[in-house]
C-alpha cells in the first residue's frame, strides 16, 4: 500500500519526495536539463501554455524540470504548498522582503541573525521602510514593537550563534493577532528538525548551501509556503533572475537524500560535544538548545525533533586561549560556513564581526571569547578526543 506524503517518515521523504515513478528516459536519478531554453511544437502549444491549460518550462530564469525535483521534494519535507529556488540563501532573503514590503511599512527583525540579513533589514531603509529589532529570547518584547504599520516579523530559530529557540507557537499568535506576516529562517534546524509551517508560520526560508545541500559545494537558497504567496515572490524572483542553476539544483537533489542521515548524525555528535564542554573547566559557557542549562531548552524540546548540528562556547581565557584552541585542532578546518559533512571551526568575533569595535562587539553580544563549531559526520568519539587534546594546549 502506497503511503500518502504526511503519511510518510522524513527518511522517506528526503528520498523520493518531489520524484515520480517515471523519470525522463526511464532514468532512476532525476536528470540534469542543461538549457536555457524549452521549445514548443505549435504557436497553440505555447498559447495553451501561457492560458495555463498545460504544464510546460519557457526559459530557464523562469524555472527548470532539475530544479522543480529539488522544489517539490522541499515543498513535501516543509510540508508546504509550495517552495521557490534561489541562487543562495541571501538572494530568497532578499527576494521574500521585495515582494512582500512597501513604502512607509514597518517591520520587527529579532537580534542575533546571521549578518547580512540584518544588512539588508538597514539597506531597506533607503526605500522608506524603518526596522525594529528585539531580542530573540523575549517574546513580549516583540509584541511590545508592533505598530499599525508593521507588516512583517522576521526571526531565525534557531538563531546563529547563541542558538536562541523562538517560541514559533507564541509568536504565530502574535502575528495573527496583528494581522502580520511571519517569516522564519530555519537554516539552523532544517525540515528534518523542525517544520515552522506546521505552526502556521507564513513563510520559512533556508540557505539550502547549509544542511539541506550538505556537502559544501553547491550555494542555494529557498522559501516555502503557501501557493498564492509563493507565486507572487516567484515574479520578483523572475523579475531579478536569482535562479539555480540545473547542475546545482542537481547537487542540491542529491544532498536532500542523505539530509535525515546526516542530520541524525550531526545530532548525536553535537549533543555530546555540547555536553563534554559544559563539564570542561577551560568552558565558561556553552550555547546548545539540548542542554538543559540552555535558555532555551524547554522551547526547543516542545517543537524541535532533534537540537542541530550547531555547538557554540565561550573559553575562560580569552582570545588568547581562542587562537591556541583553534590552532590546536586537528579534524575541524577553520571556515566560515556551516551545516556540510565536515566539523568547521569559527571565531565569529574576528571572521564575521571583524570590522566592528569592542562596544559594537557587545551590542551584538559577541564575544571574542565566543567559538562557532559546525559538527560534521565524522566519528564522535575522534571529534571529542580532539577538542579535549585541543582544550589542553
């Protein structure tokens, strides 16, 4: 008996979501449509086509038969009407707030972001749209900052670094009760940890370059939703032609399959990394929603199925002690970036907020103290070994 898509289990879903019983030419693995232009047999083919009487592909800024795999099989994981490519995750960023904000609009942005969308939230004042943020851990805080003119709320959860768990239940209330458009970066979490749409979040984005594509070699970004939503970012997005491409739409696809595995993976490893830490003399603080010392924990065990692949922590001592752990490190590669197979390592005060002073450091409650490690999916107990030989250098 064939199973409907809520029916199924995530491990399932990553696999054959998005992909039907027949592929082009009977092939297994959805082909890569390397074009950037589909024809038509007929004047009436392409008039039944621009009618909507029949599915077709026009020209490749508009879409593509490698990317819709990857769209719908998101769009099932999501549990989502529908989901929209991008080029990264900062181009679905960028393209969601177009689309929906307007002139003399106001919207609520929630501190501890990942930088640059905090960026673009100041580059949008140049169009007349004034931006508010608030912390991430104070919900009332958030209502507090509604006015009639607010038209959005944008929050990560987990957010990057300290890993702050919003209350996705509470805050979608918030919104309805103001009639505002909710939108959630779930980068952090991925569909295989939390799905902000069941929780009747407006929209959710993700820089699929993370977790989702997994291998660090492919950037993409992506928003799902409902389909009227959907469809009008997805003219924005044609308008400015942020587009995958079909061989990193290939890769993506093919990164979603193994997304359950390596997310289990990741986080077992991260939870007992996270742990070891806590216990270590040389940690003063360890930033992971699966602590029980965490803030946010209680939060994150209501409506997360597992707490990521993401450990952050401060080390007594210093930057000076910073330097001599990071050096120290065999397995983790120094990097900026997050969520592939290989354990990463970041100072975030020096390789993200490099160009800020030490006041400005404290507004953004970074601290030169703070370490970002990105578990990958190598053995967890040679990845402990490590940070404890490394802890002691």
């Amino acid at each position: 008996m064939s199973l409907v898509a809520d029916e199924q289990h995530i491990m399932t879903q990553v696999v054959h979501g998005g992909e039907g019983k027949k592929q082009y030419q009977s092939s297994l693995v959805p082909a890569i449509s390397q074009t950037t232009t589909f024809t038509f047999s007929s004047l009436k083919e392409f008039n039944d086509f621009k009618d909507q009487k029949r599915d077709a592909f026009e020209y490749g800024r508009y879409g593509n038969p490698t990317q819709r795999v990857a769209e719908e099989k998101i769009a099932e994981l999501e549990n989502a009407e529908d989901s929209l490519l991008f080029s990264s995750g900062m181009a679905a960023i960028c393209t969601v707030l177009l689309a929906i904000l307007r002139s003399n609009q106001h919207v609520i942005i929630t501190q501890d972001c990942y930088r640059h969308t905090a960026q673009f939230f100041a580059t949008l004042e140049k169009f007349g749209i004034e931006t508010t943020v608030v912390s991430p851990d104070d919900i009332g805080a958030i209502s507090a900052a509604l006015r009639p003119e607010t038209k959005l709320i944008f929050t990560e959860s987990p957010t990057n670094p300290h890993l702050h768990v919003i209350d996705l239940e509470r805050l979608v209330g918030i919104s309805r009760k103001a009639n505002v458009k909710l939108v959630v970066d779930s980068t952090l979490a991925t569909p295989v940890n939390q799905r902000p749409l069941d929780f009747d979040v407006d929209l959710v984005v993700h820089s699929a370059t993370k977790y989702m594509a997994g291998h660090n070699d492919v950037l993409a970004g992506v928003v799902s939703g409902n389909r009227g939503i959907i469809s009008a970012i997805r003219d924005f997005h044609h308008m400015l032609g942020a587009t995958l491409d079909p061989n990193s739409a290939y890769l993506l696809n093919r990164g979603l399959k193994t997304l359950g595995l390596r997310l289990k993976q990741q986080n077992q490893s991260a939870l007992a990394i996270a742990k070891v830490l806590e216990e270590d003399k040389n940690v003063s603080l360890v930033y992971y929603p699966g602590l029980t010392s965490h803030p946010s924990h209680e939060i994150a065990y209501k409506q997360m199925h597992g707490f990521g692949g993401l450990v952050s922590f401060e080390l007594s001592g210093g930057l000076c002690k910073v330097e001599k752990f990071i050096q120290a490190l065999e397995i983790p590669q120094i990097a900026p970036s997050l969520g592939g197979v290989e354990t990463l390592v970041s100072h975030p005060a020096s390789m993200v907020y490099y160009d800020l002073s030490d006041e400005q450091l404290e507004q953004q409650r970074i601290s030169k103290s703070l370490v970002r490690l990105s578990v990958g999916i190598e053995d967890c107990s040679d990845l402990i070994a490590d940070i404890k030989k490394a802890l002691r250098s």
